[in-house]
C-alpha cells in the first residue's frame, strides 16, 4: 500500500523507550570511549607493537588530556540534553512532515549514481563477472582502479545517508520506497566489498536499527540483547569482508586464523587511532590549522589553493606521522579529538570537544519531536560510534547528506512566504515543550 509506514517511530518522547535512552551521546562518551582507552592505556607495549606494528606514543600527560576531551565532550552533551526546548508558533510542515516527493527524489538520486557508478566499474572490468574474478585474485587493484570513485557521481550516493532514514521515520513510504531502499542498501553493501569502504554500509544500518528501535516498547534486557546481536553479527561482516581483502595477500588460511587475524584488526582500528590521536597531541598540534573541521569547505574546487595560502601545505595522513613516529601505515586516522588537537591545538580541541558534545546532545533531546529531528540524530549516531576513528561529523562524505537537509529548510521558507502572501490562517500552536520531557 503506498500509504504503509515502513517503521513505526513515535511521535512523543515518553513513547521512545530503552534503545533511544541507552543511545544518549553521554552514555555513549561514558560507556563506550572511555572504555576504549582504558583499554588502550592498559595494554602493553610489546603486545600493541607484535598486534599492529607500531610502538605505543602515549604519556601520562597526553592519556589525560585526551581523558579531559572525552570528558568536556560528555559533560557538554549532558548540557545540551538539557537545553530547553523554547516555545514557538507552528514548525514548518516540511521539518514535521517532511513532503514523499522530495524524500524519494533523494533516495532516487542515490540510487542512480550507485547504478552509473557500478555500471562504469563493470565496464572498466569487462562485466561483472570478471570484476568478482579480479576482487577474489587482487582486491586492492579493484578498489584503486576498477571501483575508482567519479567525482560529483559518488558524491550523490551519500544523499542516501539522509534521505532513507527521512522515507522510514516519515511513515508515509509505499512499495516503491521499500523497493528504492532495498535497492540501496544492496549496492551499499557490494561498495563495501568491492570498494572496503564498510562504512558505507554501516551509515545505512545503525540509522534504521536506531528508529526501528526506537519505536518499540523494549525492556533493558531485549535492548542489551539486541544490541549484543547486533554486535555480534557487526564483528562476524567485519571478519568476512577483512578475509576477502587482506588474507589473499598475507596466505593465512583456515577459519580459525582469519576470525583471529579480523578481531585483531577490528581492534585495531580503534586502538590504533587512539594511538595516533595521542601522537598528535605530542607532536602535531595545531599542524593543521581548520583542515578537518572545516573540509568540505577545502574540498571545494580551487579551496585547496586557498588553504596553502594562508597555512601552508597539510601534512599528508597518515604519512606524515609514520615519518614522525613509529607508527603502523595501515592504519591512518586518528581520532576526532586528535583530528581537533591538529587543527585547533590543546584549547580549541577541549572548546570542539565541549561544543559538538553540546550539539550531540541538543539533537538527541529534539529527535522525538518530529521525524527530521529523528531521522537527523539517527544520523549523527553514526559519528558517535566512528569518534574514537574519524571525526565523521565535519567529514565530506557528510555534505551531501546536509545539503539535503538544508533543501528542506528552503523548502520550508518558500511555503512560509507562499503562506505570508494567502494571508494569515491559523495552524494553531505548536508547544514544543509538551513534548520535552527530560530523558
């Protein structure tokens, strides 16, 4: 039926149960970044150099600046969940009930510059089957050449990012939406192999886990399970798509070898991370003055001229810190603290750390209000499980999925002026504070 909702999210917070409790940015800071450095810090030095192949790069004084930013960020969040929600006259009908024509024109345009792009690498490899060929002989040859990215084209894939997460807690998506998702959501997942770009797929999933969740009536106990299931079956892709990548190259054989080889890995990806974020704040602070935080900006046509300009080529990542210190090649990031220390220094990253904590928390208490709010923090929950990675919130690859929101916002001035212009009707007033209750 072209009116079936294809999730069922609550309009009211007190109608969001334990998932979206459990999924405040604090607890988050709390239960799962502090952790992953406990962990780091306690590790020993020979284990972390045989398992990834680089030397520990931390102090004291650099675990416990890293400790503060961890803290200013949870400490924000905690403010801004409290933020009140003010009181106004009628939101915008585009921000409460965002229109099916403009959400399924996105999952459209995401869906066929998946189908230009997979058509071009297919083309490049002589069909489909010869590029499964080529993956299962050589799969780094099929993600720098066959599966190159089309600038502008892969671009538009991730307008998918926002637009399937706005068609599921819109409650207005029929069988064509279902069949545009799904469609999506399958050539995501053959990016994520043939391109290793899992992340692709995972800013899919963990969005409509979150509102699918969130709009059920879960006790503590099915969330907890839910959630190790969830986990479980994360860490088992992770290990499948690493097998297929790496162990060609490496001649590890065997299950057993591969499942502890991708655990490793999956490991190491964050406590690598933290490792080089903690470099940073030792050598690199203030190396690159607005680089991150400010990239899709330098990422513009020409922006990167600018930059150089006025702060000077940036340092190549991750290749500039192996030349500085022994540091593993293959893994590159460093964190979204380490990433604030290069780009702001020690203050400007507790000041970035305090204010997206801030952010964080001011969507998370907004996203029972309306399906935008909701579907915009089920977003953002990406970038709170990629923080000890990336700093995913100023990412590029984020920008078309902000430029699709802020369509809406012009939508929504355009029908407030078409309004203004009709002369004044009474929508009534929405008090957004009937439904701010205190998580």
């Amino acid at each position: 039926m072209a009116g079936e909702t294809l999730t069922r999210v609550p309009r009211r917070p007190d109608a969001f149960g334990v998932p979206y409790r459990l999924a405040a940015p604090h607890l988050i800071a709390i239960f799962c970044f502090a952790p992953l450095l406990a962990v780091y810090a306690a590790l020993p030095d020979a284990w972390f150099l045989e398992s990834w192949g680089g030397s520990k790069s931390a102090g004291a004084f650099e675990l416990l600046l890293f400790a503060c930013y961890l803290a200013l960020f949870a400490t924000g969040s905690f403010i801004g969940v409290r933020m009140p929600v003010g009181r106004g006259g009628p939101l915008s009908p585009m921000l409460t009930d965002p229109p099916r024509w403009y959400v399924r024109l996105g999952l459209l345009v995401a869906l066929g510059a998946y189908a230009f792009w997979f058509a071009l690498s297919m083309d490049r490899s002589g069909g489909f089957e010869a590029l499964l060929a080529r993956m299962a002989s050589d799969p780094y040859y099929v993600k720098a050449h066959l599966m190159e990215t089309v600038p502008g084209i892969t671009t538009l894939t991730q307008v998918a990012v926002l637009a399937v997460p706005l068609m599921l807690v819109s409650g207005k998506g029929g069988s064509l939406d279902r069949l545009l998702i799904v469609a999506i959501l399958v050539l995501a997942g053959a990016r994520a192999y043939l391109h290793s770009e899992r992340l692709a797929l995972l800013e899919l999933l963990v969005p409509m886990a979150f509102l699918w969740a969130s709009g059920r009536r879960l006790g503590r106990a099915p969330t907890l399970a839910g959630f190790a299931v969830l986990l479980a079956a994360g860490v088992m892709l992770f290990v499948a798509f690493e097998a297929t990548r790496s162990l060609i190259y490496l001649g590890i054989e065997g299950p057993d070898a591969a499942a502890e080889y991708g655990l490793v890995r999956l490991v190491g990806y964050y406590l690598t991370s933290i490792n080089n974020g903690l470099f940073v704040i030792r050598e690199a602070a203030f190396d690159t003055p607005l680089y991150s935080v400010l990239g899709a900006l330098w990422a513009l046509p020409g922006a990167d001229e600018i930059y150089r300009a006025l702060a000077g080529p940036a340092p190549d990542y991750p290749v500039d810190l192996i030349n500085r210190g022994d540091l593993n090649p293959e893994f590159g990031t460093v964190t979204a603290p380490g990433s604030w220390v290069a780009d702001l220094g020690w203050v400007g990253a507790g000041v970035a750390a305090a204010f997206f904590g801030c952010v964080s928390g001011w969507l998370y208490r907004r996203a029972p209000l309306t399906p935008v709010a909701a579907a915009c923090y089920a977003v953002w929950l990406v970038g709170l499980l990629e923080f000890m990675r990336i700093p995913y919130f100023t990412d590029t690859r984020l920008v078309p999925a902000y430029l699709f929101l802020g369509g809406l916002f012009v939508l929504g001035a355009f029908e407030r002026v078409a309004r203004a212009r009709s002369g004044p009707v009474d929508h009534g007033r929405v008090d957004r504070n009937q439904y701010a209750r205190n998580p």
